[in-house]
C-alpha cells in the first residue's frame, strides 16, 4: 500500500506539470489543429494520470548503489532505553506513513460512493419520468443515422421531463434522452448525430476514465481542471465531426439549436451521462468553432511532445526518490547472540568506538554519521554507572 501511495504522488506531480504545460498551450494549438486530435491529447492526459508513466523510464536513471548500515539483530525481548531526537523523529514519521493511506482510501471512497448514489439517483428517474418516443419520423431519422456510422446496436429515443437538454447515458444499451422542447426536423436531426457519434467513439467510456482519475487523485486540484477540459474538448470535437463537410448555413442552424437548447434552464448531469450543455464559458468557445471553417492540421506532433513530457518529469521525479532512498537512516539494535547483559552493553559500546574512530579518520563524514545512525540501546542499560564504565575501560585499553 505504500509503493502504490508514493508512485501515487509521484504520478500526480508529474501529470500535473504536463496537465499546466498543455493548458496553457491549448489556446495555440485549438487554432492549429483539429479538435478531435486535440480531444486525443486529453484522453492520453487522462490516460497517464491513471496509470503512472514512471515504471517506463527507470531505465532513464542511472542506479544509485545505496551504502548498507552494519545492523547487529534484535532480540524480540529488547527494549529501548535511550530515546533521541531521530528516534522519536522517526517513530512519528511511521506514524505519518501509515496515517496516509487511511486517508487516501477513505476519500477515494467517498468520491466513489458519491458518484455511484447520484448516478444510481438520476438513473430511477429517468426511468420513472421518461418515455419511448412515439414519433415514427424521429425513429426513422435515428436508424438512419445509426446505419451511416455504421452502428450495430439498437439506440434507444426516450423523451424525459426532467432534463433540460439531450444527453446518452448507457455503457451497452444507449439511450438517447430529449427533453420536452419543439424544435424543427433539422435541429433534431444535428442533435441526435451528435449524441449519436457520442456512442460511435466511446465516450462515456473515456468519461469513466477520467472519472477514475479524479477518484484516484482526488486530493490534487489539477485532476479537477484536467476532467473539465477533457469534457468540453469532447463536446468540440463531437460537433466537429456532426459539422464536417458542412456549410455556413448548415453551422448557423446547428449554432441555434443549441441557444434553443440552453435557453431552457439549467442543467442536470452525471459524472457517467453525456450532456449537450457545458457552461456559458465554454458555450461561447463552442459557438465560436463552430463558424470556423478554416482548414486545421492533425496534432501528431503535439500527441508526442506530452508523451516526452511525461516521460522527463516521471524520470525526474524517480530520480529525486531514488536520491532519497540513497540517504535513508539505518538503525543500529543489541546483538541477540549475547549470554549476559554485560556482553550486550560490550557490544553496544564497541560498535560506538568503531564509529567514534571511523568518524574521526574523515571529518567530513562526522555530520552525516551522526544523522543517519539511530542507535538504540540494549535492556537494562539504566543500571549502575560502574556496570557501564567498566567495560569501556577495558575496550579503551585495547585500542591504546
């Protein structure tokens, strides 16, 4: 559990960094390239988000051969008699350490069985308020369509009242779902070939990855902003697509369908439905590709400048916790082997002279010595001084 929480973390900072860089680059390349292979770009984001990028490049990384602390084994009966700074620094440390998961875990868990309730709620009522629509010439136009992308599955058009704009919910049985509203046969034709083209390109399933990077990453902000930007570039993309080809009448109708449609109140989503509505913000960036009819070029370039960035700030960052990993304290115990306590308190003294004079020899290494050994003293070293003073003398003698 902690592997997986610290690959975790490593995971989010990274993704993070390239989540920020490619934000604040989107305005250049939405005018450059196309919105389905800026679409791409996200769904990769997300991608690594949820798996983490670093096991690719530990090969970028040179090892790094940690120094092994000499550790004399401890008997279970030990106890610990001298307590110092480091040592209580550590003990809270491990605390910390075993504290992190549980929190992690816990809010993973909530956003998970907060997701599931208000989709299992908004799923008892559509089936309660909606109904097959009647409409022969609706039916027809959503079979047509169904057969020029070349859709094997029987799609489903209900009429819901509680909703305010169309949407597809359903991994297997899609369902179309229209409000109430009086729009024209063009207007409904552009609506359902792009719930349509929805379903053709999976994704809802790609919302449910995003979704679980926000479940795994719930703690980090920039998840938050990633799953956004990764809805509403879906949405441009979609409308690409529905608009290929299209004239600037053909897009002016669209454009109007969907102020119809937004001019009916507000929305009502789930994290698992796809919705025709997404913000005013994001409303006016819509309308605004959708009466550009310039000629855009595919981001292939793009999609592999974020899988090398992805790559150097995983390599980065695995680097910094193999330094780490370099520099982590060892921890010195009494020697079970001992018959008496006294041969315990010998060995305990005899290991410090060996550091005492290794320190000596380089004292440069002083410092770090004295950081990263822990020692903890053998039972029953609260006894006499004399007990503890006789055999120093003797080991001092024999190092004269």
């Amino acid at each position: 559990m902690h592997g997986f929480l610290d690959i975790l973390i490593y995971n989010s900072i990274s993704m993070s960094a390239v989540t920020l860089i490619f934000m604040v680059i989107m305005p250049v390349v939405s005018k450059r390239y196309t919105a389905k292979w800026c679409y791409i770009c996200w769904i990769i984001i997300g991608l690594l988000w949820v798996f983490p990028c670093r096991p690719l490049i530990d090969f970028l990384i040179i090892p790094i051969k940690i120094p092994e602390v000499p550790i004399i084994p401890n008997r279970s009966d030990i106890g610990i008699s001298t307590i110092t700074g480091d040592a209580v620094y550590i003990q809270a440390f491990y605390y910390l350490k075993w504290m992190l998961p549980a929190i992690w875990l816990i809010g993973a868990l909530s956003i998970s069985v907060y997701h599931f309730l208000r989709h299992r709620y908004f799923i008892k009522m559509i089936r309660r308020w909606s109904a097959p629509v009647t409409d022969l010439n609706s039916e027809l136009m959503l079979k047509n369509l169904c057969i020029e992308l070349n859709i094997n599955k029987n799609v489903e058009l209900r009429e819901c009242k509680v909703i305010t704009s169309p949407m597809m919910i359903g991994f297997f049985h899609p369902v179309i779902l229209l409000p109430p509203l009086q729009i024209s046969d063009t207007e409904l034709f552009l609506i359902l070939k792009h719930e349509v083209v929805h379903f053709k390109r999976y994704d809802l399933w790609y919302k449910t990855l995003i979704l679980t990077a926000t479940v795994l990453h719930w703690f980090n902000p920039i998840v938050y902003l990633m799953a956004k930007k990764v809805v509403s570039q879906c949405e441009f993309s979609c409308d690409e697509i529905v608009l290929k080809g299209a004239d600037l009448q053909r897009r002016r109708q669209y454009g109007e369908a969907i102020i119809k449609i937004v001019k009916y109140g507000a929305k009502f989503q789930t994290a698992l439905s796809k919705n025709f509505y997404g913000g005013k913000q994001n409303m006016k960036n819509r309308l605004s590709l959708i009466m550009n009819t310039k000629q855009k070029k595919s981001g292939i370039i793009v999609l592999g400048i974020i899988f090398l960035g992805a790559l150097m700030t995983g390599a980065t960052l695995a680097a910094a916790t193999n330094s780490k990993e370099s520099t982590t304290p060892g921890v010195i115990v009494a020697n079970p082997e001992s018959n008496s306590d006294t041969d315990n308190e010998e060995n305990h003294l005899r290991e410090l002279l060996r550091n005492y004079h290794s320190n000596n020899a380089n004292s440069n290494d002083l410092k770090e010595s004295y950081q990263t050994k822990v020692v903890i003293g053998p039972p029953n070293s609260d006894k006499d001084s004399d007990t503890l003073i006789t055999p120093l003398k003797e080991l001092l003698k024999k190092y004269r």
